[in-house]
C-alpha cells in the first residue's frame, strides 16, 4: 500500500532567526522525520513517497486568517493526492479552540489521513487513543497562544505606559533605541523609543515642502525621490524591499503618520485586519498626547493633512472595461503589473514607478513607460487561445493543455449533485483504504495457518477492488478533466460571410459578456508578460499597425 506524504509548515511572522520554530527549520526536521517514516514503512511492506511541501509564512494559526498552502494541502487530501502530513508540531495545524478546529481534524481522520508530528508522535485516523490525544494536543496549543497573547498585551500596555513605542517596525523618519526604565514595582523593564532618524527626517521635510509651498503633486514627488535614488524605508531597511520605489500611496501613507509632529497613536484596523490609518490619542481635555520630538511643526503637520485631503483624485473608471486587467494575469516584463488607459488609443501601461532607476541586471527592467495597444494585445491573446484549441488534433504540446483547461473547467462548473458524489467516492475511498492499511498491520495475526493467509489475501482483494471501482468512479466524474469542453459553442459562427474567423461577426467572441470573455481567457492563460518596445517597433501615426507579438509571451495553465 504506497503512503503519499507531505509536509507543512507555518510561521507567525517573516522571520527566520536559526531556530526549529523557524520555517527552514520545520522542513527540515520534517523532511528528516519523512526519511525515518519511509524507512518504518518500508519494513511493514509499504512505499512512502514525498509529494510535495506546503508552507503558510507570515499567518498566525491562533487568528482565523485564511492560509492559503493550508487550503491547497487540503484539497489534495480530499482528491486522495496526500494520506500522510508531517508537522513540526501540533500547533502548526491550529491553535484554535478545540471545538473549531475538530471539523478539520474529523475531516482529515475521515479521509484516512495520518498526522505525523516531529516532537509529539503519529496520530493515525481510526485510533481513538489516537484522536484523544490529538485533541489534547490542540487544547495545549490554545492555550498557550491565549496565555502569550494576553502576556503580549500586558506587556504593551506596560511599555506604553513607561513611553515606550510599541508600533513594531520604527516608522520612517525614525530609529528604535533601547532604554531601561523603572516599572512602579521598582523593577527594571526595557522598552523601545522613537528617535529622529536626521536624513529620513530631512526628506520629510522636502517632501511637504514641495507640496506645501510649490505646485507639485504627489505623483511628481515620488518621481523625483526615485530620480534622485532616495532609499525607501523598505530600501534602507529590509532585504526582500531592497529594489523598493517610491509610490503615491507609500507617500501619502507615510505623511499621514501621526509620528511626524511627535504625536502619540493608536492604528486602526479594517474588517481583514490591515491597518488603514491612525487614531491619535488624546489627554483629559482632548488635545494630541505628544510622545516623541517632532519632525514637523505640529501647524504644518495640520496643514499636510488639509492638502491632502483637499488634493484631486483621479478615477480609474477604465479599469472595470479592459479585458486583460482585474483578472492578475497582465505583467510588464520588467515585473510590475500592467492597467489600462481610455484615451482615444487605448493601451495597457506598466505601473513601474516614475523615475525608478534602471537595473542593469534585470534583462526585463526598462526606463520610462511601457505601452502596449490594448485592441492590439486582447486581438492577439483570444487568437492564440483559438489558435491552440485549433491546434490540439496535430500538436501533443496543445493537447496537454487542453487537457489541463478541460480539467479546471470542470471543477469550476461542477454540478452540486456531481460534487456531493465525489465528495461521497472520496471519503468512501479514504474508509476503504484504511481498512486496507489495519489489514496491513494485522497481517502476522493471519499468518498461523493456511486458513488465515487465505482469508487475509481474500480481505485484501476485496479492499483493492473497492479503491478500483471508486478510483474508476472518480475518474468518470471528471478528476481527470472528463467534464467536456464547450469548443463547438466557442468556435461555432452563425454568419457564412465570416469565413472561420473565431472573433468575427456571427462569432461566439462577438456576443459574449466582458465577464464571459474574461472567463474564458483566464480559464487558458496563467500569465501575459509584455516587454517594452525597441525603437524600431514603435508604431507612428494613427493609422500605424501595432507590434505586438514578438513583444508578448504567454504562459498557459
């Protein structure tokens, strides 16, 4: 019986500090603990084989963040591509309440899947000891992200009550420095403070001053910082930020800080939990509580906030009408994301920041703005798309895609009754082979007599011939992609003046929706990169053909 493992792991925070809590540490006491796994299996006459790995970083288990490896390891459990999970521990799987978590666990126990944990053991589905102490495990792990997350609050309120900062990452403009003062028990307890940060706070004043006194936009701020290779705070002081730039909206959220006239404040949160401002905290008569030396005046810092409420918003209306955008699969080579203009010659521009510097060792990378003619591109995306559908009878390449299209439209427009029947196979399935796997394990118990092989070989057979006949049912509901494709709907055109054209008059292409059309494009295309284009491309005068192919690359599914 092969076992198909997997192994999770997840991390709180984008932080890898050597420990096994780290995530390279979890894969790798993970990965060590699938060698020993495979070696034990191996020894009671079954294969384990290591599938793939799954990894959640920067999501916290204790909060109901959806984590989306967690999701997709899930998924795999129930087509049966996983039966076995190693973790590091428990607690990588939830620290919530028993009681929320127990769905996934009865789901997965259901299913068949074996949890394998580095540090507390293997809990096998079936196994009521088993289950008992999988539950306790999980009750721990509650309770100790409650307890730390209580303590963290304690300890905040203590610091802020010292004043200390206890916003994370010094803002820019800022530094942390590291000060010891004296609880009112008398103890000694180290907190962080805010100090100027002399050229960020230089910059700062640059920039409101160009806002404030000149005639500048954010926009053309943001230019000009980039011109000039002023770092971002991203820049200065992180690694994967490194080739950061500024934006608009990293401005704006930056001027906005209370922090710049030395006010004290609270962060303010939206429904998913990101932050979307701040509330300044005020004393008994309602003025700011001022906490750190300012940056700014605190008139001008009010002044900054007038402009930039009173400033003019531009509306994007034209990003709800291109076909290519709202879907995530249009990128600039250089790789930022691509959006659309409405001008009297639409085209699709990269979103690279305005005087961002050129990186030499990025073939992709481009000065300026790259534009690319929006009729131009989605005439010839949608005829590849036909031109692959066309080419599948002669090309094999073009059949496997197909085959990899067919197979997503059919878990896209699965039928409920069809998807509660898979649903049924599966767990079916997943009963039926761990009652192979206790066959498995009970086999010396037959071994006594002839009698005994004889009735355990025929036990066998029985389990096997009911995986078959649900891997078979399985596979005619469509696993394999069986759902059939609407190519003659898609291709068929009504007008006979048309001459085959796939986007023509009388042409499916020519009635469909824009979310149709979207539909249909993403259910082919993983990925469409542009390059900018060389002087000898650009198209001149109104009536010039765009060139678009040897620009564009497409990634299919």
């Amino acid at each position: 019986m092969n076992l198909h493992v997997a192994g999770y792991t997840r991390q709180s925070y984008r932080r890898a500090n050597g420990s096994e809590a780290s995530s390279a540490g979890q894969r790798n006491a993970n990965q060590a603990r699938f060698e020993s796994f495979a070696a034990e299996s191996a020894r009671q006459g079954r294969e384990a084989t290591w599938c793939d790995h799954y990894e959640d970083v920067g999501i916290s288990a204790y909060s109901r963040t959806q984590r989306p490896d967690f999701e997709r390891l899930l998924r795999d459990c129930r087509t049966g591509r996983i039966n076995v999970v190693i973790v590091y521990d428990i607690s990588r799987l939830s620290r919530l309440e028993p009681l929320d978590a127990m769905p996934i666990v009865n789901e997965l126990q259901s299913l068949g899947v074996t949890i394998v944990s580095v540090t507390e053991g293997t809990f096998r589905p079936g196994d009521t000891m088993d289950l008992i102490h999988l539950i306790v495990r999980l009750d721990g792990a509650h309770q100790e992200s409650k307890n730390k997350s209580a303590a963290v609050r304690d300890a905040a309120a203590l610091a802020r009550s010292l004043g200390g900062y206890v916003g994370g990452k010094a803002p820019y403009g800022r530094r942390l420095r590291q000060e010891t003062r004296t609880a009112p028990g008398g103890k000694p307890v180290a907190i962080q403070t805010l100090v100027t940060e002399p050229a960020e706070a230089e910059a700062i004043r640059r920039m409101v001053k160009a806002l404030l006194v000149g005639s500048n936009s954010v926009h053309s701020v943001c230019s000009t910082l980039n011109a000039e290779g002023v770092p971002t705070l991203g820049a200065s002081r992180g690694k994967k930020t490194a080739d950061s730039a500024w934006h608009p909206k990293t401005l704006i959220r930056l001027l906005r800080h209370p922090h710049i006239a030395g006010f004290d404040a609270d962060t303010v949160y939206g429904p998913t939990g990101r932050a979307t401002g701040h509330r300044l905290r005020r004393d008994t008569e309602g003025k700011p509580v001022h906490a750190w030396d300012p940056i700014l005046p605190e008139a001008e810092w009010f002044a900054l906030q007038e402009w930039l409420d009173d400033r003019p918003v531009r509306v994007n209306e034209h990003r709800t009408t291109a076909l290519l955008t709202s879907m995530s699969v249009l990128a600039c080579s250089c790789g930022c994301s691509m959006s659309a203009n409405n001008s009297a010659r639409p085209s699709y521009f990269c979103n690279r920041p305005a005087g961002k510097p050129l990186r030499t060792d990025a073939p992709g990378d481009h000065q300026g703005r790259s534009y690319i003619s929006r009729t131009a591109l989605d005439d010839h995306v949608v005829r590849s798309i036909f031109a692959l559908i066309a080419a599948t009878e002669r090309d094999s390449e073009s059949r496997d895609i197909l085959e990899r299209v067919a197979a997503h439209y059919a878990e896209v427009n699965e039928t409920p009754e069809t998807a509660q029947e898979r649903s049924a196979l599966l767990h079916d399935r997943a009963d039926a082979l761990r009652a192979l796997n206790q066959l498995y394990e009970d086999r010396k118990l037959y071994e006594g007599d002839p009698i005994g092989r004889s009735r355990w070989q025929a036990d066998v057979r029985t389990r096997q011939e009911r995986l078959r006949a649900a891997d078979s049912r399985l596979e005619a509901l469509g696993q394999a992609g069986s759902l059939v494709l609407p190519l003659g709907e898609w291709t068929a055109c009504d007008a006979p003046a048309n001459e085959g054209d796939p986007l023509g008059s009388g042409s499916w292409w020519e009635s469909a929706t824009l979310a149709d059309r979207r539909s249909f494009v993403s259910l082919f295309c993983k990925r469409i990169t542009v390059r900018k284009a060389l002087p000898t491309e650009k198209s001149r005068g109104s009536k010039a053909k765009a060139v678009v192919e040897p620009r564009v690359s497409i990634e299919w599914v």
